[in-house]
C-alpha cells in the first residue's frame, strides 16, 4: 500500500514490474535502498526510490552490471563523467566484440544449415546426373598431407584443425579435398591432397589456395565414400560423350559425411573436376 508517498515492498513490485527478489537484493547492495518505519520497522521505499527503477532496468539494457549501475547513480568523485565515459566506451568495445562472436556463430550455423538443406534436395529428387557448371572462385585455408585411403580422418582432421588454430582463424562450411589424381582416388593409391575449408576471417595469402573460377564438370554422390569411385568412373563417360577434357586432379566436397551423421547412406559428395573443350587442359 502507498502512504504519503512511502510505498511497501508489494507496491513497488506492482508498480515498477520487478520482484519482490530483486528489490530485497537492490536494498541488500544499497542500490535502490529502503527505510523502515519507527513504529513497526516495515521495509518501506520514498518516490525517489520509485524513479531509480527504470533507470536501473535502462542500465541493464545496456548490459551494465550491478556495480556499475551503482558508481552512475551515486556520481561520486571529481570527474564523474569522464568515469562515466570511460566505462561507455569500455562497454562499446565489449559489445562489438560480443557482436563479432555473434557474427561468426550466425556465419558456421547458416552455412551448416545450407548443406542440410542442399543434402535433403539431393537425395529427395536422387540427383546423380552429371552437368557442367562454372564454380564461384573462393579463397580457402589449405594444407598440404598425404591421403592413406581414410577418407573419415581427412574430413575429421586433427592435423587440419590444429592449423586453423595455429593461424588463429574458425572454419565454416564443407571441408574440400583436392585429390592430384583421379586415376590413383579410383584405385585407392596413396596421393598428394590438399584439405580446404573456408574461414570466418579471410586468410594470409600464405595460407590461402584459389579454389572455382572456372567450368567444371560436377556429379553428386550419395551414400558411401567407398563407392565413389563409379561416379568418377560415370564422371569420365559423359564428359567423353560430350566433348570435354578433365584435368587429371578432381576436388570433393562432402556436404553432408562424418561431421553430420554416422549413417553413410545419407552422405552426400559433390565431385569437382576442371573440364575444358580444348585439348589445353593442364596435366
């Protein structure tokens, strides 16, 4: 109840929307202090209390703490708003990095939730054709290794991931291989590869490999990495069918495999291989 303008704890809950918790804890750190009365020592809160509430809601809009609230209102000290400023600025610079981490939290999640989407239409319609595309160039972290015939350990990849924290960087989107050879992936050979990956913060050019720019023949395949090697074989067929070269090497980008689920019929790999109407295709 509200009596010459003291107002009890209940009073103050309704009036202000916060609860009773809230404002014990507020008097508790003597935020938004109350008094008590001479006669019956009920907790009791003046207008002005009553007013510090949406400045304290309005302050922890912001993200300030407790504490900071505090030194504000007090406004203690000789140069009370250069502190003021000072901790304004201290807490733009915490929201912008806050942001950032928002930002590539937003950036992995939208990728990864392109692959399903991309994996989910693929096998939906059984897309398995083979077609000439041209491939949007990207700048991707890479490294070198020697594939041993564990196409799981190059995708999930302890090496790998420790260069992308050596380099200080955040991966996004399906891992890539580029294979130097078609003939040695058919048959299983020990080859050279290249692990890429795309990078929440753009590469030193040291680090990084130009992957796409250029026509290639494309063929998706689903289920097993332990049959890929028909769709390559199938690759080969329709591009000597209609005319076009292959380079000798091929990428494959896995966008649903051992990252997503351990059911190998839903994998889904996108074969890549730089195909050219000229005999100019590079061995």
């Amino acid at each position: 109840m509200e009596y010459k303008n003291r107002y009890f704890i209940g009073d103050m809950s309704k009036i202000c929307n916060i609860s009773k918790k809230a404002l014990r804890y507020y008097d508790k750190i003597n935020l938004i202090p109350s008094h008590r009365h001479d006669y019956n020592n009920y907790r009791y809160y003046t207008y002005d209390a009553l007013l510090a509430v949406p400045v304290i809601k309005y302050y922890k809009q912001m993200g300030f703490t407790l504490d900071e609230m505090k030194e504000f209102i007090e406004g203690n000290g000789t140069n009370v708003f250069k502190s003021i400023q000072k901790s304004f600025l201290s807490k733009i610079h915490e929201l912008e990095e806050e942001q950032e981490r928002l930002r590539r939290k937003h950036i992995s999640v939208k990728d990864w939730y392109d692959l399903i989407l991309e994996a989910e239409m693929v096998i939906d319609n059984d897309i398995r054709d083979v077609s000439i595309k041209f491939v949007d160039s990207a700048e991707l972290l890479f490294l070198d290794q020697i594939f041993k015939n564990d196409i799981r350990d190059s995708i999930i990849n302890l090496e790998f991931t420790k260069h992308v924290e050596d380099v200080n960087n955040e991966i996004t989107g399906p891992v890539i291989i580029k294979f130097s050879s078609i003939t040695d992936r058919i048959e299983n050979t020990f080859q050279k590869i290249k692990i890429l990956q795309k990078t929440i913060v753009p590469c030193s050019a040291e680090n990084s490999y130009r992957f796409g720019g250029e026509m290639m023949v494309s063929c998706y395949h689903i289920g097993s990495h332990d049959k890929i090697h028909a769709t390559y074989q199938k690759a080969r067929r329709w591009a000597a069918n209609n005319g076009y070269v292959l380079s000798k090497d091929s990428y494959e980008r896995y966008v649903t495999d051992y990252w997503t689920t351990r059911n190998d019929s839903k994998f889904v790999t996108e074969i890549l291989i730089k195909a050219s109407r000229t005999r100019d295709v590079e061995h």
